[in-house]
C-alpha cells in the first residue's frame, strides 16, 4: 500500500463516490477505479461496495480511511517541519525559562542558535518555576526548561535530561551559620531565606514548622538570582539554589557555602509536548541544548 492509495480511498470515502474523488485527485476515473482494484486485489479485501455511481465503504474500506487521516497529516507535518528545518529563517520557536535555566542553559543555547540557525525567529518567555509548565502545557510555548521537581506533576511531557546539581545554602562570610556544620532546619529556619521558591524537597526537609519559621521559610522570594544574592550579601537572608547559581560569588568570596543536613539535587530537563517532539527542528534544538552544558562555551572558542 502507498501513500497514494491512502489519498485515493480516503477522497472516495468524502466524495461518495469514484468519479467526484478522480476530480478531486485530478486523474480520471478509469485510472482511480484500476488503482484501487488493483490493492483490492493485493490486500485480498473489499473496499468499497459499489451502486449506481456511488461507492461506499466497507469494514475494511472504512478502517483504512480512518486511518489514513492521520497518516496523512502526519506526512503533512512531517513535510513542513522539514521544510522549515532546511531554511532555518522560516520557523518560529517560543522558549520559556525560569528563574535558573534562564542563567544556564538559555545564553549558550541562544548563541548556538545563532550559528545553526541564524535567522530562526526566537521567542522567550521568563516564567517562574511552575509558571514554564503551565505555559508549555497551555500552548504557550514550544520548548520549557526547568526544574524536575516542578516537573514532576506533568507526566505527559517528554523529557530531555540537560545537567544535574547540588542544591546548596549560602551565605555572607561573617554570618553565624557559617561556622557550623551539619545546619538542621530548626537552625537554619531562625534566619530568613532567600529563593525563587519553596520547592517540595526544602519542604519535606524542613518538616513541622511554626510561624516564625513558616515566615523565614518565604522571608524572601524572587523570580530573579541577582536579586537573591544581593539580598544575601545585604543582609543575613541565608540563599537556596544549585551551586551553578553562586559560582561568581563564591569565588570572589562574597559569599561561602553554609554547611547542613539538606540532601537535594537540581535536575534541569528540556521539556515540550508529545506532538512538538515530532518536529525536526525541536529536536535539533535538544541536541544544541545538550551541547550548550556539555562542551566549550562558544564565546571560549570565540
């Protein structure tokens, strides 16, 4: 059977008959009725039952048009995609980050973009952590990069592992935590916090807490790391984040790791839907997102 065939008995089925389909494909009748004796004659089935000019399906007539509509727009959107893969300027892609991903991997990503694809229409869209999978699952955007725990919840989602790491506390050199070891939450929790979010893994860490500590948990919440570190550097708002996020503080000094019983790793993943996975250009995308925390940065090599 070929892609023809599935066009031909698919018109018939619309068309009702052999001699609207032959119009509808621009062939003849004779043509379209000798094509599908022909896989009749193949497939040992009966197709259509034909009457008085008319043409109706069978079972079997019936389940191949079925399922030829999907095929077909399979093949359709297979075409486009690779069209729009081959030229590049043509597509649009929208990318939703969080409050991490949009610090690694999203630069280097754009970067490689530029050379793969230079003229590739880009979209961004700055979520929070939770907000770039809603804005993935709504339609909003094409790829998500985020945190697995915020993940977890969309299990319908394909998943393209990028990087793992230590979430970590940090803190101001003089802040009275520094000097300990092995912080327990009660001990952590008399000093306030500085994250984009209460991710479950701090909270199942930190247990029964009351509302002093309730408050210091959510002391200081922002979208934005910058932010984050300075609140940490002005003030003695202890910082949580995988270790990435305080790599230049942390070796200027400005801020040192804070010692505790936290076990919890940052997994970023590159999300998007069952249906964009399809796509050659999505793909493609994956595969220099990979690259983008896996080899030299291209400015490196600039």
């Amino acid at each position: 059977m070929e892609l023809r065939h599935l066009e031909q008995i698919l018109e018939i089925c619309r068309s009702g008959g052999f001699s609207g389909a032959a119009r509808k494909l621009q062939i003849s009748q004779p043509t379209l009725s000798k094509s599908i004796a022909r896989l009749e004659g193949q497939l040992s089935l009966k197709l259509f039952e034909r009457s008085s000019g008319a043409a109706r399906p069978t079972t079997y007539g019936a389940f191949v048009a079925q399922r030829a509509e999907t095929l077909l727009q399979g093949v359709a959107s297979l075409s486009r995609d690779l069209e729009q893969l081959a030229r590049g300027e043509q597509g649009r892609i929208r990318i939703a980050a969080g409050p991490a991903t949009r610090l690694k991997p999203l630069p280097e990503l754009m970067r490689r973009l530029a050379v793969r694809f230079p003229r590739l229409h880009i979209e961004t869209v700055l979520e929070t952590g939770l907000g770039v999978m809603k804005a993935l699952q709504d339609g909003r955007v094409d790829i998500a990069f985020g945190y697995s725990e915020h993940a977890a919840r969309y299990g319908e989602l394909i998943r393209k592992k990028l990087f793992e790491d230590a979430v970590i506390l940090v803190a101001r050199a003089d802040h009275p935590l520094v000097s300990q070891t092995d912080i327990t939450p009660a001990e952590l929790l008399r000093f306030p916090l500085a994250l984009p979010s209460v991710l479950p893994g701090l909270a199942a860490w930190a247990g029964e807490l009351d509302r002093d500590q309730q408050d210091n948990l959510r002391a200081f919440i922002s979208d934005d790391y910058s932010l984050i570190i300075q609140r940490t550097l002005d003030t003695d708002a202890v910082a949580v984040g995988a270790s990435f996020l305080f790599e230049g503080p942390l070796r200027r000094g400005e801020l040192v790791p804070v010692s505790s019983t936290l076990t919890l790793n940052y997994v970023c993943w590159m999300l998007t839907t069952a249906e964009r996975w399809q796509s050659p250009l999505i793909k493609s995308i994956a595969e220099l997102a990979k690259a983008s925390v896996t080899e030299r940065p291209l400015s490196d090599a600039a």
